[in-house]
C-alpha cells in the first residue's frame, strides 16, 4: 500500500518530522540509562562483582539501587567552596547536550520514495555547531574543578584542558575531511550522500581518527586522565556527590551516546538502506531509524568494551598521541578526501 500525503498537508510535513524527532529525543535520555546498565552489566560480567550481576533479573534493579543512593545522599559542599561556580555547573554539562540534540538528527522516514530526516532543525553548519556545543562540556567540568577549591580536581580540569586542546584539532580536520568530500556542512546531506557506500571505507583513516579522537574528547579510556582514580582520587568530580555526581555522569553518557550518533552518520552510512526498503511503505517508516539504531548501539559497545580492554595513557602519551600521530595522519587524510571528493564531482 502506497501512502499518498495530500497536498494541503504537505506544509505540516516538517512540523510532524520535527515533534517525532523530539519524542525520539526523549528515547536518548532513557537511552542513556541503558548505556549506564549495559557498561555496569559488562563490567560485572567481566570483572565478577556482585552487584549488577545478582540485583534483580539481569541486574536491572541495580539502577534502581543506584539511583536511590543517589537522591538519598547527603549533599556535600567542601569549606570555602565557591558556591555559584559549584552549584551551576551541571547547567553546562546538560546544557551541551541540549544544544547537540537541536541539530542532530536521530533517523529518517520515507514516504513515497521521499526522505524526511527526523530532526528538530537543519543547519546548513550543522556539523560543525554540534563540534562546536559540545565542547561547551568543559566548562562546566572547570567550574567543578575551581569550584571545589581542591588541588586535585583543579589537576584534573588541567589535565581535561590538555587533552582536549589536542583532540580538538585532529576531530575537526577529520569531519571537514568528510565534509570537503560530501560538498556540504549539513549532517543530513553527509548522511544521505552517502548511500549503501559508507564513508568508513572510502576514509578509513578519517574514520580512525575521528573515533579516537571522539574517545579522547568524551573522556573515556584509555583517556580518562581527568578522574584518573590512582593518581588524583577522582580528578576534576573528587568533592561532588549525590545527584550532582548523578548529573554530572548522566551528562557524560549521553554525550557518550551522541558521539555514537556521529560515528554511524558521519561514518556508517546513517539511515541508508536500500531502495526496496525505502520504497515500501511500511518498512520505509520504520527500517532506516532501526538500521541507524543498530549501528548506534553497536558502536555505543565498542566505546564500552575498550574501557575494560585498554589500560590508561599517561598524560604524556596522550599528548604525544594528539600532536605527533593523529594531527598528521589527519592532514593525510584531508588531502586524501580533497582528492577523491574532486574525483567523485563533489
């Protein structure tokens, strides 16, 4: 059956795409704490602890056990704190996540061969103001830090600084790169450009870059010198606790999950699928979200895995990392991805 949308409709069509994308918005933020279950599980699969395995069926009542901590916990400030750098930090954080979610888009529909991706708004720079907001997190890291007035999460926020002045650069060049190849800044135009031929492998290098350096950028192991619990106790989060510590992370797994967005669209062909699927008008509504879907969770367990199969880089390893291996081999693969975008006609 063919779904024929009648022409004095036609006008509501973005309004429509616009509220489902924001109801698939919402299933971020209860996807979030499934990623929170699913590297608590994997963590207590791999490393036998007690709690996410045997707390209820699969460990789910685990986060219900976690979250009653949470509230429950005596909110703590430490003496001479500054309380207006202290108490609004977490603004920032969830405020960098609200403002990715505004440009990025969480799958497609087609009707009648037509495709309307499922996002609040497009920006024809959408790709590089999602870069950009992201970055606004640190901020709100280095108000807890100087906030806390603690030495050893000031030395974490430093550290935070180091590490993201260096994989900034390298993140950047790499999304140009699939940019300058796709002739556009929009997310939506990379993602449908590229069709049943994934960008994954006509940039394998870009690729390679672009996910270590999201890793490095979302602070996740093996570059986690921010928290660092051997070194600096708890790096730049030491003297938070209760729900600001529950924010604070909350945040952090769902930028953990945005950058798996980026990933499969930048990289994996996005909601692409093929045209028979597209065509058909059931499984175009539902198929490409769900193949987009897929890919998300798939890479969203890589990111986990490699934290229980990596060790921590030292801070100087990690710098080394950013300026003398990634920042080239990310200028190799612009030219690179200049070349071929000339060839293809882009």
């Amino acid at each position: 059956m063919t779904i024929v949308v009648p022409e004095y409709l036609a006008p509501l069509i973005p309004w429509v795409r616009g509220i489902v994308g924001l109801v698939l918005i919402g299933f971020i933020f209860v996807g979030a704490m499934g990623a929170v279950w699913l590297e608590r599980k994997l963590s207590a699969d791999i490393q036998t602890r007690m709690g996410p395995c045997r707390v209820g069926k699969y460990g789910l009542l685990q986060l219900v056990a976690d979250a009653i901590k949470l509230f429950t916990k005596e909110d703590l400030k430490p003496l001479n704190a500054d309380s207006l750098l202290f108490n609004n930090a977490n603004i920032f954080m969830l405020g960098s996540v609200f403002l990715m979610l505004v440009a990025l888009p969480v799958g497609a529909v087609f009707i009648n061969g037509v495709e309307y991706p499922l996002a609040v708004t497009q920006m024809d720079i959408s790709v590089l103001y999602i870069e950009a907001v992201s970055a606004l997190s640190i901020f709100g890291i280095f108000m807890v830090a100087y906030g806390s007035n603690n030495k050893y999460s000031l030395l974490g926020a430093f550290r935070n600084f180091a590490r993201m002045v260096g994989y900034e650069v390298p993140l950047g060049i790499s999304v140009i790169s699939v940019a300058a190849m796709t002739g556009s800044l929009n997310i939506v135009d990379i993602s449908s450009a590229q069709g049943l031929h994934w960008n994954i492998f006509l940039q394998p290098l870009g690729c390679f870059v672009f996910f270590v350096s999201l890793m490095a950028d979302m602070g996740r192991l093996p570059f986690d010198q921010n928290e660092s619990e051997e070194e600096l106790i708890a790096g730049w989060i030491t003297e938070y606790c209760g729900m600001r510590f529950g924010l604070g992370f909350f945040a952090e797994y769902i930028h953990m999950i945005l950058g798996s967005f980026l990933v499969a669209l930048l990289f994996l062909g996005g909601w692409n699928v093929p045209g028979f699927i597209a065509n058909n008008s059931v499984l175009g509504l539902i198929a490409p979200t769900g193949f987009l879907i897929v890919k998300v969770v798939f890479v969203l367990m890589v990111i986990i895995g490699l934290r229980w199969a990596v060790p921590r880089f030292r801070i100087d390893q990690v710098v080394d990392l950013s300026w003398k291996k990634l920042l080239p081999l990310a200028l190799l693969n612009l030219v690179w991805a200049v070349g071929l975008g000339l060839y293809l006609g882009a």
